[in-house]
C-alpha cells in the first residue's frame, strides 16, 4: 500500500515527506495507522550521523500512538481496532533477558532492529523498488508502519493520542529512570543535567515520588521556568558558575553544616559525556548514584578517577527507563489518565507531517520541549 512518511535519504540532511510502499503483516507482525509521533532528541541524533548504528535511508521515529489495522497470521495478543503505543524495547516476556526480570532490554529481535529490519531479515518499507530502513523497529514519521506483535502496548481507547504518544520515549524514559532505574526514595536529593524533553519528565517523576531537593541544570536560562513548572527547586545555569560547576552543587545540597554534600541521584539528559562525568562526581560519596539517559555519538568514552566509585558512587545506565514496556506503558497511559502526571504543557508544538523538519529546528534552537507531528 502507498503510505506518507517523512525519508531520511541521507545523514544531515533534511527529511523528504513523499509517498512510500508498506507492505503487510507477516507473521507475528502488526499494521498500525500511526495517529501522532513525537520528535525525540534521539532521532536527531540518528538523523545528523553521530548514531554508530544508523543507516539510510531511513523512516526515523519511535515515539507513537496509532491503531493496530491489520495482523499477520499467529497474531494473538492485539487485535484490530485495539490502540497502541510502538515499543523500541518490545517485551518478549520469553527470552532470557525477560525471564531474567534483571532488565527490561528484551533481546529477542535486538540484532535485526539494529539492522532496520524486521525480525525475518526483510523491511516493509520501499520506494519505487528501493529498500528503506526501519528504525528502532517503529518508523512513527509514516502513516502506517509495520510491528511485531511483541513490540506493541495496548492502551486504553479514550487516551488522546496527540499526547500518549509521547509515553512512547520520553515520559517513560524520564519517569521510568526515577522509579525503576534509581528506585529514588522519598525526601531524596536529586539534580538534573539538561532540562529538555526527558529531563522535565525526570524532575516530574522527582516530584511524583517525593523527592525533597530537585537540582535542575541547564545551559539554556529559558529552562529555569520549565523546570519550577514541574516541581525543581532550584536552578542552576553552568554558564554562570565556571569550572567550578561539581564543588557548587555539591555545596548546594548540603543541607546542615557537618554534611559532606553531594547528590543521592544525578541523572544525565544531555547525551554530553563532559556532563556525564560532572553527573557522577556531583553524586554523594558512599552511596550517590548517577544515572546516564543521554546518548552519546559514536566515538564519545566517559571518564573519570576510579577514586569516584571505589568511594562508592554507582554509575548506572537507564534506556527506555527501564520499562517492559507492555506490562509498564499501559499503566502510565492511566496515570495520564487519572491526572497523576502531566504530558500536555510539555508538548509545546504541534504540526503536520509537512512540516516536520520545523520539528527538528525548534529541537536544535532549544525552542521546544516536545513536537508532536499529528497525521
Ligand atoms: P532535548 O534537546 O530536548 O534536551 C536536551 C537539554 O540539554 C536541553 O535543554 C539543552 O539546553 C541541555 N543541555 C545541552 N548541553 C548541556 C550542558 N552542557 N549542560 C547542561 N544542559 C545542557 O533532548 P531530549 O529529548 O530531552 O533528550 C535528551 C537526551 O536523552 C538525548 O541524548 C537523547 O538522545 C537521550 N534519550 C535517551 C533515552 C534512553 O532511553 N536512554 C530515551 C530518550 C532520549
Ligand atoms: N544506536 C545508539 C544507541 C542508542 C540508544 O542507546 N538508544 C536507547 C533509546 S534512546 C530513545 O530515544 C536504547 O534503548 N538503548 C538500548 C538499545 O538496545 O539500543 C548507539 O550508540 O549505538
Ligand atoms: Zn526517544
């Protein structure tokens, strides 16, 4: 069938909305009419060639919500006319990462995913007889796009999708790295590098778990706002303090006189292994935990003096917030749903496929949080 979609020809360039051939579900796929799909930092990462798995060309985007319209043969778990949110961490529930219940990185389509194909070695997506990737096995910037069956969540039918969509990458990632990654307690103090995207649903879901100090940290002044919107209690613009960025926030965090200082929780959203390092050692030595979110371009390495950990700060990683995302998604739909967290301030534009690479220059000149393309 003729689907539109926004083609990523080439590393760098600008995204052609043209017409492209999607053929159906095979077994144990889906065919999804994508509703509306976020623009994630990370599909400009992809897109401007730092990503040391991305191939063109490409239909980028991973942050969904559409309606599942056909399924290929041995298709049990959704149906027709069952709305959906397009998991880049699908949950197999079968492999031994998922049996493991150690992670929710499921690894059994992993290898073909980073291939941009689907898991029988083949893509769905042509153009006039030409081969075009899949990406992070969604492809959201197309109308309609093709699934395994173990890589979509069924959500309820009266969550808007203009908006759950973005539950699709950066609310789950941002919220899920506070409560299943980092496990933050109550009355913990937490900051957060780059307040973009993932990083205001890091401080949201600060906030939902009662986190008493939310340090928000951000090279962009205009974050200041954003942040306090959603629950950071203090800012703090590197700009403005120097080389001495680790000793001030550390200072920052002490709350009584005799306290060392030092975070119980840093969290990464820049994807800036510079920002990473000061995220680790800005953690509280003998149990402060640093969480990297950000993804960083091929080639980049973190560092720092091992003394950092053998005094007991943990250097963790979180993808996807460490959410299995069929049994974890649907439940932060309903917590939209029940007004527990808030999506629809962050989506500051919305805009037609047409006019997606407006999209990505907001996102490069810090002007948005989130844009959603609505079909
Ligand atoms: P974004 O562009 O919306 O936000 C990034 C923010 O970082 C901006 O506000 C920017 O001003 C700020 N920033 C840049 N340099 C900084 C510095 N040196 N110090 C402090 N702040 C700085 O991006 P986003 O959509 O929020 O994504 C953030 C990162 O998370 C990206 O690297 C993205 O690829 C990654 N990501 C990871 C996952 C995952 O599962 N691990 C999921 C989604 C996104
Ligand atoms: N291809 C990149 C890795 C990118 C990456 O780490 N992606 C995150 C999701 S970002 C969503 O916006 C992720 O889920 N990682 C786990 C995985 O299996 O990819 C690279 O550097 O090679
Ligand atoms: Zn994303």
């Amino acid at each position: 069938m003729d689907v539109r979609a926004a083609v990523a020809f080439e590393a760098g360039k600008p995204l052609e909305v043209t017409t492209v051939q999607l053929e159906g579900p095979r077994a144990g796929e889906v065919l999804v009419e994508i509703k509306a799909t976020g623009v994630c930092h990370t599909d400009e990462f992809t897109l401007s060639g730092a990503d040391p798995e991305g191939l063109f060309p490409v239909i980028l985007g991973h942050e969904g919500a559409g309606v599942v319209v056909d399924v290929g043969p041995g298709v049990t778990s959704v149906k027709k006319g069952d709305h959906v949110i397009p998991l880049y961490t699908p949950e197999c529930r079968q492999c031994p990462s998922c049996l493991s219940r150690k992670t929710n990185l499921c690894t059994a389509i992993r290898a073909t995913q980073g291939q941009g194909v689907m898991p029988d070695g083949t893509s769905r997506f042509s153009i006039e007889g030409r081969k075009l990737h899949h990406y992070m096995g969604c492809s959201t910037f197309a109308n309609f796009t093709v699934l395994p069956e173990i890589a979509v969540a069924k959500i309820r039918e009266d969550a808007p999708f203009d908006k759950v969509c973005y539950i699709g990458c950066g609310v789950t990632t941002g919220i899920g790295a506070v409560i299943n990654t980092a496990k933050v307690e109550p009355g913990a103090k937490a900051i957060v590098f780059g307040l973009g995207g993932i990083g205001l649903n890091v401080i949201q879901g600060l906030r939902l778990v009662g986190a008493d100090m939310i340090i928000g940290v951000d090279v962009n002044p205009a974050k200041k706002a954003w942040g306090e919107r959603f629950g950071m209690t203090h800012f703090v613009n590197p700009n403005e303090v120097g080389d001495d960025l680790v000793p001030y926030l550390v200072n920052l965090t002490k709350t009584r006189e005799d306290q060392i200082g030092g975070a119980d929780y840093t969290f990464d959203c820049t994807g800036n292994v510079k920002v990473m390092r000061q995220a680790l050692e800005a953690c509280h030595r003998g149990w402060g935990q640093s969480i990297i979110i950000g993804v960083a371009p091929a080639g980049a390495e973190i560092s720092t003096r091992p003394f950092q950990l053998v005094t007991g700060r943990v250097w963790k990683g979180s993808a996807f917030g460490g959410a299995r995302g069929r049994t974890d998604v649907p439940k932060i739909v309903d917590w939209y749903m029940q007004g527990k967290i808030e999506i629809d301030p962050m989506i500051t534009h919305t805009m037609p496929l047409s006019d997606i690479n407006r999209a990505f220059e907001l996102m490069r000149a810090g002007e948005s949080i989130r844009s959603v393309i609505v079909y």
